[in-house]
C-alpha cells in the first residue's frame, strides 16, 4: 500500500509540475511580447500574443484536470475512511 501512495505522489508532482511548466510559459510569453509591442515590432508580438493565450488555455485545462484528481482523491480516501 505504501508504494501505491509513493506512486500517487509522484503522478500528483508530475501534474503540478507540468501546471507550472505552462504558468512560466504564459508569463515569459507574456513578457516577450510587451518587449517586441515596445520595440514597436508588432508583428513579432502578435505571435507571442497568441502563444500568451494558447499557454494561458493549457495552463488553466492542466490545473482543472490536477483539482478534479485531488477531489477524486480525497473523497476515495474519505471513503476508505468510513468504512470499519
């Protein structure tokens, strides 16, 4: 049993690391495009615009999946609980 939670944890860690992976990507997207937008390469910047949002979208859809199986999780567990 104690390696089934050793294998919960890793997969947990895997989601939330793979969440921050998108967040650093939304974030340095984000700051390369307000440079090209003051560099006054608009162009250049619409692309990194729309990778903004592509990695905002990912962001968000990993972070609902890693939620949801946190609350799978728990109430599995809660259920084990309650059971004598």
């Amino acid at each position: 049993m104690a390696k089934q939670k050793l294998e919960k944890d890793y997969l947990y860690l895997a989601y939330k690391g793979k969440e921050y992976l998108w967040l650093g990507f939304t974030i340095l997207s984000i700051l390369i495009s307000a440079f090209y937008l003051i560099k006054s390469d608009k162009e250049q910047a619409l692309y990194f615009i729309a990778l903004t949002f592509l990695a905002g979208l990912l962001y968000s859809f990993n972070r609902s999946r890693r939620k949801k199986m946190e609350t799978r999780a728990k109430e599995k567990q809660d259920k084990l609980d309650i059971k004598p």
